[in-house]
C-alpha cells in the first residue's frame, strides 16, 4: 500500500476521536452470521496489560497473539440444539465450539426492540449431570445501542446439580462500556468499544428453615471489544475467581482474536493512496489536508516521531482534513484510505 508521508514542524496533539456507538448492525444477531477467532490453549496465559485503560482514544493492536486453536461461532436455529423448546422466549441460539473437539456450548437468545437478551444455555461437559439451564429471567448482554461510558446489569437464576447436589446458581452480571478506539484483530481494523463484564456466580442450597443459602461465589471478569460491523471481535476472559478479579487481571483462561466473519459490512479493503497530503492553516489553526478518493468510505490518520517508525493511529474520519494543534517540535504523518 502507498503511504503519503507528511513532516509536519509545529505539531501536534491528536483531535477527539469519534467514538463508536454500536448498534444493531454490529452485531451476531442473524441466522447464518458466523466468526472464527484464534484463542490461546487451555491453559492459563499472562495477558501483559493488554486490556489497556479506561477512557480513549486507544488503540488495541492484536493483531498477533496465540493461535493454539480456533473459535468458532455461529447463529443458528434454537432447535439445531435439541433442547430448543425448552427456551420458547428464544428467537437463536449462538452455537460455541473449537475447530478440534466436541465441547460445545449452545446460548440462548431472545431480540426485540431493547436489544438481545439472554436467556440460558445448554452444555453436556460444564453441568454434565444438568446440562440444559433455563433462566429464570432474561439477562440483557446488548441492548439496542451501546455509547462509551453506557452501564446495565442484570441477575437471574437456573436450576442446576452440582456434584449430586441439587441448586441454583445465582447470575448476576454488571457492564460497562468503559474504552473506546481503534481494534486491530487479524481480520482488519475497525472503531471498537470495550465492554467490561463482571459475572457474579454464586451456588446455593434451599436449607429447611433457613431458604436459598449460598454455599461457593466465584467472579470472572470479560472484556469484550465490540468492533463496527464484527461483534465482539476480541476477548478477554479472566481465570475464575473467589474474590473479585481487578480491572488489570494478570492471568485469563481465554484471549480471542478474530480473523473471519460474515457480517454484511466486515470486510472493509483498501482504495487507491491519498494524493497531495498538505498542512493548511484556516484562521490560525493548522490542519492535515488530502484530495478525496473515489470510493473512500473513511481515512485513517496515523503519526510518528520518524519517517520509518511504528505509526500510531490517531483518528478514522470521513473527512478530507483533520486538525492539529500545535504542542511538539515535528511530527511524521499517513492517511491511508478504507472503502467497503
């Protein structure tokens, strides 16, 4: 790819960049939407801060990481599951499985106009001697549209046995959309919003006398990188816990990576170079310019301290000028052009 690059003397803090709002386009919510991400093994693996900070914009380059196996999901018929009929609120199921065995976990979901809302699951290896769990209320993973700095929880209960134990487990669950930027996954680069989920799961026991007690709570921390038209293209999930996992968890269970999905609109390719990548000054404030692109959805405006560095992206925009405000001595810029 042809890259214009501009050194600019004068420069150059970085303008706000346009947070994401999600919606329901960005979403896995059809029949016959699919992803593959890479994930690491089974075992533990140390996350090295990755899950960055709060605030933004960032951005979140995963671009490599472990490949050890293959995610897959899928959105497809409840009644694919054979246990479909025991969740008549659901309208899909999201089928989780691994290109190199048989584990499969089976979500249920139910859409409507305040977003999609879960209501169980069903996997024969976790509850082996329950394996279908039917919530007692729906939980909502993603209502209709999700902006930075959005909060919503929920809590539900199933029915479940434990090691010959008969009991319920108690869900509750607390989001925040708490980070914003850019997400650089194997399948491309794209606005994202990172969701931080804290799920809260406590077994309990209906004692004689004393009701509903619980016996063993244990916390996972997600985060989730919701990413324009990819879903939730990257994860993190935290080992579990029986004290509350810190938002700068060391150690996950899970790190996933997509590299493939067939959401209308996920597949962004790159156009033609900019040409006459300029510095103007309008009313005293300087601003990168370029000419338009004929078939240019959005630029991507990326800095670094020398010609052959790292860039750093800074924004995404649709525009054909992007402001700068004068801090450092110099600066090296790109834009390069996306079209879908």
């Amino acid at each position: 790819m042809k890259l214009l690059i501009l050194l600019c003397y004068g420069f150059c803090a970085i303008s706000a960049q346009a947070q994401l709002l999600v919606g329901e386009t960005d979403l896995l919510n059809e029949i016959g939407y699919y992803s593959y991400s890479y994930m690491n093994s089974g075992s533990e693996w140390t996350t090295g801060g990755v899950q960055g900070s709060t605030g933004g914009p960032q951005v979140w380059d995963f671009g490599t990481g472990p490949a050890d196996r293959v995610a897959v999901i899928e959105i497809v018929n409840k009644d694919a599951s054979g246990v479909g009929a025991s969740f008549p609120d659901a309208d899909f199921a999201e089928l989780q499985h691994f290109t190199d065995g048989d584990d499969q976990t089976w979500w249920f979901y139910e859409r409507d106009t305040s977003g999609q809302h879960l209501w169980g699951l069903y996997n024969d290896e976790l509850f082996p001697e329950h394996p279908t769990n039917v919530f007692s209320s729906r939980i909502t993973d993603y209502p209709t549209t999700i902006a930075y700095g959005d909060t919503w929880s929920g809590v539900t209960y199933f029915n479940t046995v434990v090691e010959g134990q008969s009991g319920r487990i108690r869900y509750q669950a607390d989001y925040s959309a708490d980070a914003w930027g850019t997400l650089i996954i194997p399948q491309g680069e794209a606005p994202c919003l990172r969701v931080n989920r804290l799920v809260t799961l406590s077994f309990q026991v209906n004692l004689p006398f004393f009701g509903w007690t619980t016996l063993h709570t244990e916390y996972v921390r997600t985060y989730m990188w919701l990413a324009e038209h990819r879903g939730m293209a990257a994860s993190l999930v935290s080992t579990r816990s029986t004290t509350v996992p810190g938002n700068d968890f060391a150690t996950a269970i899970s790190f996933t990576r997509m590299y493939e999905t067939n959401i209308p609109g996920a597949n962004p390719v790159v156009c033609d170079p900019v040409a006459a990548l300029r510095i103007t000054c309008v009313d005293g404030d300087l601003e990168l310019a370029w000419d338009a692109v004929n078939g240019a959805t959005a630029y991507i405006v990326s800095i670094c301290d020398t010609p052959y560095g790292d860039f750093v992206d800074l924004d995404s925009t649709t525009n054909v000028t992007y402001p700068l405000v004068t801090q450092n001595l110099h600066a090296f810029y790109r834009v390069r052009t996306l079209c879908r």
